[in-house]
C-alpha cells in the first residue's frame, strides 16, 4: 500500500498497457529478489558471520521502522526516496527494478525475515510452504499495484491515509514480536 504513491507518480505519463507492464515487471523483480533471499541468503550470512537473532533483530527493527514510516505518512523518505533519487526514478525509462521493486517492494525488512524464517523452518516440507507465500505476496503486489490508480480514486487521500495507519500499526507490531522473538532465544541460551 505505500508504494501505491510512487507507482502512480511515476506512471503518470504511461498509458494503461504500460503501466500494466511497469507492475507485472515489478512483481516479477520482487519475486526473483526475495527467492534468491530466501533460498541463499544463509550462505551471505554465514559468509559474514552474522547470528541469525542478530539478522532477526536487525530485521525487527527495520520493519519496526517501516511501520512507523507508514503510520506517519513518510514511507517513501524512509525508503530512501530523498529529492534526488526521486528525480532519478521519473526521469528513469523503466522504474519497475528500481526503486519499485526495490527498495519499495522488497527492503532488507523482508529480506531478513525470509532468511531466517528458512533458518528456523529448515526442512523441505516447511521450506516449501513458506517459499509459495512470495509468490502469492507477488501476486497480490501485481493486484494492489493495477488497481492502484482505481483504489486512489476510490478512496481518496483519507482512504489511502487510513489504510496506511492501520497497516503501519499491525507492521511495528510484527516488527516488535520479531525482536521479541530473538531476545527471548538469547536470554534462554544464556540460562
């Protein structure tokens, strides 16, 4: 829902079949992005001799953070979008990569939550039923982002606002329980 802005802001100037090629690309980007996560990403962390409940909190905070950007209306600063790389995604022929897909779409929250989900959840079985939730989250991105322009219309700046809020609220809550989560295994080891 916070990249709703941005995609309309910088579809602007397409017509309805280029848009419609703007989100499926990038759906497809956040797709690819978040596979290669999800299934490599414990190889980077090892290479770097990161502890996954150091990967969990550094993630908590930063979806922590996400949340409270969507619950104060300054997502696109929080992702970065500072006037420069603003001005650099319009005048960009292609937007779908950068800064849809990332970092709008897929940002380190959600890359760290999937590589330690895949850490936590290591057999096949449980591997599989959380990898097909990309694709499914891929899907409903392509949904919200081709209705995005009918959405804004229908509810309006309020709309949009409140839908925001209420997701911000539910994302610092999610935020918090993943650093909880971590802390709780590092007081339990330490016992």
């Amino acid at each position: 829902m916070g990249t709703m802005p941005m995609y309309i802001g910088l579809t602007e100037d397409s017509n309805i079949a280029e848009r419609k090629v703007t989100a499926m690309k990038a759906s497809v980007y956040f797709l690819l992005i978040l596979s290669v996560a999800f299934w490599g990403g414990k190889y980077v962390i090892q290479f770097f001799g990161i502890s996954i409940d150091s990967l969990r909190i550094g993630g908590g905070l930063i979806i922590s953070s996400s949340g409270f950007a969507l619950l104060t209306g300054n997502f696109s600063k929080h992702k970065g979008m500072s006037k420069q790389v603003k001005e650099d995604a319009y005048t960009r022929e292609d937007p779908s990569m950068t800064p849809l897909a990332m970092p709008m779409l897929a940002g380190p929250g959600s890359i760290s939550l999937l590589i330690s989900l895949h850490e936590q959840y290591a057999g096949l079985w449980n591997s599989l039923v959380i990898y097909l939730t990309i694709p499914a989250v891929g899907v409903a991105t392509y949904l919200i982002l081709r209705s995005s322009a009918y959405l804004s219309g229908k509810l309006g700046a309020s709309g949009l606002n409140a839908i925001s809020r209420i997701i911000g609220f539910i994302v610092i809550a999610i935020g918090i329980e993943y650093i909880l989560t971590s802390l709780r295994a590092i007081v339990s080891s330490l016992t």
